[in-house]
C-alpha cells in the first residue's frame, strides 16, 4: 500500500470538516476519503 493510501485516525472534527461531503467533480476523479465515525461512550448506566 502506497504511503497517501494508508488508513488514517483524525484527531478530531472541532470544525466539522468530516461531515462534509464530497463535491461531484471530487468524485468524478476519485479524489474523496469515506469517513468512519466512532465514538466513545463513557457514562456509566
């Protein structure tokens, strides 16, 4: 695997960046990142 093609972690999304989707001309040359969102929750019940 190329090195700008391994799996990243984003520290975070403070801006809302990752809710951002991808424009059509982004698409059309494949130049998009499928996000995956995980989050902790740490309440106890």
């Amino acid at each position: 695997m190329s090195e700008d093609k391994k799996p990243t972690i984003a520290p975070g999304d403070e801006d809302g960046a990752l809710d951002a989707g991808a424009r059509r001309r982004e698409k059309k040359k494949g130049d998009f990142t499928k996000v995956i969102r995980l989050s902790w929750d740490e309440n106890e019940s």
